[in-house]
C-alpha cells in the first residue's frame, strides 16, 4: 500500500465515522466524539412474549451473564484461547466501536493524539444510559510480528486502557473485561499492516433493557 493510500484510507475512515451498524458495529475514526461513541454502544430495546421486535430469551441471558463472571476480575493474560473466542462470539452481536486508538510504537503508551478519544469513551461509559453495564475493552494489531509477540501487545494494550478508565474515570474494574486478539482478527485481511487493524473495540455486553 502506498504511502497516499493509507493517508487517503485513514482519511475516508475519519470522515466516515459511525457510518457502519451492522450487527451493532460502529466504526470511529481518531476524532470520535461522546455521543458518537454513546449511540454506538447503547443497547437495542428487546421483548420477552409474542410482541414483535428483538426478542430476549431469559435462558440465553442467565447462560452470558454466568460466563462473564468467570473472567471478571481476571487477568487478561490468564484467558484462554477457548474463553477469548467465547466472548468475541458473544460479543458478534451486541452494541459495539471500534476506537482507532493508537499507541506508541512497540509500546502500550497511549499515543498523545488517541488522548481525547479514550477521554471521550470514558465520558460515554460514565453516562447514566450506560450505568451497570459490562463491557468488553479488546486490543487488536496489525499483522507485523509474532503471533506470541502480538497477543502479548494487544493484551497489554487492553489492560492500559481499562487502568486508564479506573483511574480518571471511577469506572469500577468489575465492569471493564479485557481480552487481547493479537493479529487473529484483522478488520483488513488483504492489507495486515494498514493501521486501521491497530484498533481498541469495546462492547457493550449488557442485555438488562428487556422490557417485562
């Protein structure tokens, strides 16, 4: 890829923010706003009964809930291949962004320009809709390097911005699960090292607006 077109890439990306909600995915570029962030994570009305609209099957919710807190509280290091790939299962539908937060090379230092964009997403998750729900804060890189290395990174990665949220925010550890993808789920298989792969994607795993 040439040096014009990944400028032109990121460029399209930023201009385009928001743009794509299939299956709940938002993508956001590097100056993401609160409400951006806010409308991509809020969670879609659900029913119980025969009324029409999304229906919410209590046993299915009892099933998730239970599962997310076995890994609450865990460190992301200590997560296994089987549970990462249960909670990008469990997470392929629910609210979601990804943040194109970028950080220092070789490094798990926020870079200054991704600043304001995890300042915004603390905002977001500190906002009375988003009260009591749990969230998953997965790390993502590109494809340069060991698949060892770039698990290693993107955990690392996940586990400075869920510090970074506790820390400024107030936004309780139990809330926050992290999980680290390394260079498995690349947003662009043809280009592994385009930029858009390094990416933060939180999720909005709670399911509590059922309506009685």
């Amino acid at each position: 890829m040439t040096r014009f077109d990944r400028f032109f890439g990121l460029k399209a990306i930023t201009l385009s923010a928001v743009l794509t909600m299939s299956a709940g995915l938002a993508l956001a570029g590097d100056n993401v706003s609160t409400n951006q962030i806010l409308d991509a994570l809020k969670p879609k009305p659900v029913t119980r009964g025969l009324s029409a609209g999304p229906q919410a099957d209590p046993a299915v919710q009892a099933k998730e809930s239970t599962f997310l807190n076995t890994v609450r509280n865990r460190s992301t290091r200590s997560l296994s291949t089987g549970e990462r790939e249960q909670i990008a299962e469990l997470a392929a539908t629910k609210p979601k962004i990804d943040l194109e937060i970028q950080f220092d090379y070789n490094s798990a230092d926020i870079a200054k320009t991704s600043v304001p964009s995890v300042q915004a997403l603390g905002k977001a998750l500190s906002d009375p809709s988003l009260k009591g729900s749990t969230f998953v804060v997965a790390g993502h890189t590109d494809a340069i390097g060991t698949e060892e290395y770039n698990q290693g990174l993107s955990e690392r990665r996940a586990d400075t911005i869920k510090k970074y949220l506790v820390r400024n925010y107030g936004l309780a550890g139990t809330d926050l699960v992290t999980v680290g993808y390394g260079k498995t789920k690349l947003k662009d298989t043809v280009n592994g090292a385009d930029p858009i792969n390094r990416r933060v994607q939180v999720v909005n795993m709670d399911t509590k607006t059922a309506s009685k």
